[in-house]
C-alpha cells in the first residue's frame, strides 16, 4: 500500500508540475479601438428590442410558414421588406423549387372491446395518406426504431406499427438527435416488414396532449407507409391498452402534394468597406411547421441574426469584410434552402470567411464552438474571451455551424456555433406550443449580443478561420 501512495504522489507531482510549465493557451490579440466597439455593441444589444420586434412582427403579421406554401412567400416579401427598412444591402430573394406537402385531415382512433378512445395525432412531414377510409389493423409495439429494424417481417405485416421511444431532455439536444430517427425512418422500415402504417410517440420531451411535429419521408422517397406522431399521454395510454392485450387502431390521413412548388433564401447585406467579396454569413430559417407560430423555430433566429447584423452596421465605420445575413427558405421539409444555397454559390465558397446559424430557440447562449484550422483556434479563444462577459463558455473545435449552413462544412467553410440552452426547447419546437410568449426578451437580447461581438471581430479582424497548423521549419542539414 505504500509503496501505491508514493506511486501517487509522484505522479501527482509530475502532472502539478506540468500544468506549472506548460505555455497557457494563445489567444489572437484584439487592438483597442476594435475591443471598444464590441463593447459598444454590447451595451448597444443589450438595450434592444430590434430583435423581439423582427420575431413579433413576423409572427403576427405572418403566422405559420409552411416550406413552398403561400404563406412562406408572404414572409419572403415580409422578409425583403424588413431587411431594407433596417438597411440592408443588395436585399434579394434567391429562388429554387421543392416538392410540397401539407397534411389535411389526421385522425386515430384506438378500437377495444369498451368503444373507442381518440389518440392525438399528426401526420408526419411527407407521409402518404391512407386510403380514404382509413386503415384498420393490430398495433405491434416496438421499444425503438433498431428493434423494429431487428423484427422478423411476419410478425409485422398487416400490421400499424407503434415506436414507444422516449426522447432525453438534454442542454444541447443531443436526445433529440437520438430520438429522431425513429421519425425519419418509421414509414420506410414498417413498409419494408409489410406493416400498413407507422405511430411514433412524438419526439419531444413535453408531456402535454398534443402531438409533435416533423418530417418523416419526402413527397418522392423510397416507399413508405403512412405516419404520425402521437401525443406522450397517448402514447402512455396506447401503452398500457396493450399491456391488457391486443389493440386494433384505425388511423386516417389525408394530404396534399405537389411536384414543384416555389421556395426561397432571402439575403441582406452589410458590404464591407476593404474587402467586400469576403463574406461572413449568419441567418435563420424562414418557414416553419404549421401548428404554432414558428417563434422559437425558427423566427427567433431569424431575428437574432438580423438585428446582430443591424448593430454591427450602426457602427460608425463598416466592418472590412462583408456580413450576408441569408433567411433560408424550406428548412424544415429537408434543408432545400441550404442545399440550394450552396449549390448557387458554389463559386465564391473559397471567400466564405466562416458561417453561423441560429436555430435553437431563444434561451441563453451558454458556449461557443468552433470549426476552425488547427492555425486559427488562437481566433477562436480571441472570440471566446470577447463573449466571456455574456456568460458564455469556451467550447471545442467540433461545431456543425446549423442545419442550413451545414451543406458548407464538407465543402470547406470554417464553422461557428454559439450554443443556446436547448433544456425545454423539445418541450414547444415543432408543437402547438411555438408561440411567441415562449420568448423571453433579456435571453434574446443576449444572444443578440453574442452574435454580433462574433460577426464583428470576424468581419473587422484579418482572421483566416482556414489556417493549417503552423508546419516547423525543416532541420538544418
């Protein structure tokens, strides 16, 4: 035993001795005149309401957006209206097309010998209907997606299969990223074992009676079969009918498709003054799902990104390079406006200095990450010490950057990602429960803050987020 202790110490002393020598962590200087106006831009955010007036009047005036309908060409040209009121530049819609779907008429209703109960239900994004009758059949019951992957196609076919998978409350969403799966691939593995339709427990972490929504297959996929989520209680109850013997569902679905319907990426810009082709880019998603008023998902971000951008324009003097704030259009039907965005810019991609989104509500900003070269995380700590008053922490080098500015990590395009509390985003996000009193205006006013100390010192400094490590010189010979 002592012989262990003296083991332990030794070590304890080598490691307390390391962590006394080692080189503290380099940090890209910021010069003084640039420090003070991300304080001012600070003070400056933290006053505002420009950015819960942007998610207000968005939500008011517009409501619901569903990707390719005319409500999401509304909030286009509300969009293009209100980014020139604030004075952007080179204010344009960028045009593509998706497929649409919109659901029409959902029901489910459990069958047992004592009559019949309701479920709450929607269908999922891209589902097929049912016939018009509805389909009619035994619930087999699965305890995730892999289990229904792993059952023999006998004991499901004919069958509504029914996935009880329960989604983790996490601060950064890492249990929905989970959860989702059985959504995105319900449809398509209960057609596989010949199941005539697919019920999901929604993937949320609430436990209110209303069903969560979200995009399951796409109007033009592999086979599937019709699906929809069921509210937590309901699911509860589905649950424990079985646990007293079979059940028998009929589950009614009836959509509206369409092969081409009209989308877009809305885009304004701050040009900056020396530099003007060497872009930042920021934004939200414009569309959302059609049971609540897409606050927090994502009109939040779209008002985030716009008013950062709005302050860092109020400066006297124009960054250097130039911020384009992009309101991508169809996110929610499967990321088609950054997709498309990427693809029409493929060009100028080598002058994308760094790209952020915000899509994860409205809380507090709690930590920054980065996706930089391993010569540029020195930026990275310069930027996370400007964001330290604001109570947010240093990350790592792993961020994705967003859902919409993800189609430009694999094509080269250093990332940031200022992470919200997502602790009971899944509570409201894709529900009836979207809604702008979700918001709450100091936490929004702080990540305004936050994004524009970011987008400032990447747009001001003469930061290359790309650089490699520092390669050692050769040895003499």
């Amino acid at each position: 035993m002592r012989t262990h202790l003296i083991a332990l110490a030794f070590v304890l002393t080598v490691a307390t001795a390391a962590a006394q020598t080692a080189p503290p962590p380099v940090v890209a200087p910021i010069p003084a005149s640039v420090q003070a106006n991300v304080e001012r831009l600070q003070k400056a955010a933290l006053g505002s309401d420009l950015a819960y007036d942007i998610v207000e009047g968005l939500t008011t005036e517009i409501g619901p957006r569903l990707a390719g309908s005319d409500a999401e060409a509304r909030a286009r040209a509300w969009a293009v209206a209100m980014l020139r009121r604030n004075g952007f530049q080179n204010v344009r819609i960028e045009p593509f097309t998706i497929p649409y779907w919109e659901r029409k008429v959902e029901r489910a209703t459990v069958i047992t010998p004592n009559g019949r109960q309701n479920l709450v239900v929607v269908a999922l994004g891209g589902s097929p209907a049912t016939p018009a009758a509805g389909v009619e059949a035994e619930v087999a019951r699965f305890a995730s997606i892999a289990a229904l992957n792993d059952a023999a196609p006998g004991g499901v076919r004919g069958k509504i299969v029914f996935i009880d998978e329960t989604t983790i409350r996490t601060q950064d969403g890492a249990g929905y990223g989970a959860g989702v799966a059985k959504r995105g691939q319900c449809g398509m593995a209960a057609y596989a074992k010949g199941a005539v339709a697919c019920i999901i427990r929604s993937v949320g972490t609430h436990s209110h009676r209303f069903a969560h929504q979200g995009g399951s297959t796409t109007p033009r996929p592999a086979p599937a079969t019709p699906s929809a989520a069921v509210s937590p209680p309901d699911a509860d109850q589905l649950t424990r009918l079985l646990a007293r013997g079979a059940v028998r569902v009929k589950l009614e679905i009836a959509v509206e498709t369409r092969e081409i319907a009209q989308s877009g990426n809305v885009v304004g810009e701050i040009v900056g003054r020396e530099r003007p082709e060497e872009i930042i880019v920021i934004g939200g998603h414009l569309d959302s799902w059609d049971q609540g008023t897409g606050a927090i998902d994502d009109g939040a971000g779209v008002a985030i990104t716009t008013a950062a951008a709005k302050l860092v324009r109020d400066l006297p003097r124009r960054p250097r390079r130039t911020i384009r704030v992009v309101l991508f259009g169809a996110e929610e039907t499967g990321i088609h406006g950054g997709t498309a965005y990427a693809r029409q810019h493929a060009s100028e991609l080598d002058k994308h200095i760094v790209a952020a989104e915000s899509d994860f509500g409205a809380r507090e900003i709690y930590r920054m990450r980065s996706r930089f070269g391993e010569g540029a995380l020195p930026y990275a700590s310069a930027i996370q010490r400007a964001l330290a008053p604001l109570r947010i922490n240093a990350g790592d080098n792993t961020a994705n950057g967003g859902p919409d500015v993800g189609p430009l990590r694999p094509l080269g395009v250093p990332m940031v990602e200022l992470s919200q509390n997502g602790w009971d985003y899944f509570d409201y996000h894709h529900t009836p429960d979207d809604t702008l009193d979700k918001i709450d205006r100091a936490e929004l006013r702080q990540n305004v803050a936050a994004y524009a100390t970011f987008i400032y010192l990447a747009a001001e400094m003469d930061w290359d987020f790309r650089k490699p490590a520092d390669t050692p010189a050769p040895a003499a010979r």
